[in-house]
C-alpha cells in the first residue's frame, strides 16, 4: 500500500510540473513580444533542456517502477502496469514536444 502510495504521488507530481512547466512557457511566450530573436533561440533553448531534464526524470521514475515490479510479491502488480503506462505517455508526450523545439531551434539556427 506505502508504495502504491509513493508511485501514485510521482505520477501526479511529474504530471503537475510538466504542466506548469508548458503553460509557464507558453504564457511567457504570448505575453511577451519577443522581436529578437536570439531571445527566442534562448527560451527555447531553456524549454528544451529542462523538457530534456523531465524526461530524464520520467525515465528515472520508469526503471524504478520496473525494478520494483521485478522484485515484488505485491498482488498488485496490474496497478503499477497501469502506472507504468501512465509514465510512459508522458515520457512519449514530452519526447514529443521536445523534438518539436529541436525543430523549432534548428530553423532559427539556419535563418540568416
């Protein structure tokens, strides 16, 4: 149960800082006009490495769960599958988006 407990509060706070994360990001972005744009390469340099930084924590978080499956006798192993699951979309989400600002930087690295 304590650790059912302690994987259930990873997800939702992984899930609440990714959250937080983007919309701060993106709301940065709106409010501000950004007409410079090497302050644009470098916010979206930052957003790209702290996406990079959350991925690396999600895929921390994954192998935890993998390993405590592997030695666990907890009849509840369906749950932490499910979990599982759960931390995989957001690390594929966050893959996502983060290849989406590689582009997004690429482009403006080749713009004159």
């Amino acid at each position: 149960m304590k650790l059912k407990l302690t994987i259930v509060i990873l997800i939702i706070a992984i899930s609440i800082g990714s959250v937080i994360i983007v919309t701060g990001f993106i709301s940065n972005s709106k409010s501000e006009d950004i007409t410079n744009i090497s302050n644009q390469y470098e916010n979206l340099l930052k957003y790209k490495n702290e996406l990079e930084k959350i991925n690396q924590y999600n895929q921390e978080i994954l192998q935890d769960l993998e390993y405590q499956i592997k030695n666990s006798d907890d009849v509840n192993i369906s749950q932490i599958n499910e979990e599982i699951d759960v931390i995989n979309r957001v690390i594929n989400e966050n893959k996502s988006e983060l290849e989406q600002i590689i582009n997004k930087l690429s482009k403006i690295e080749s713009t004159p």
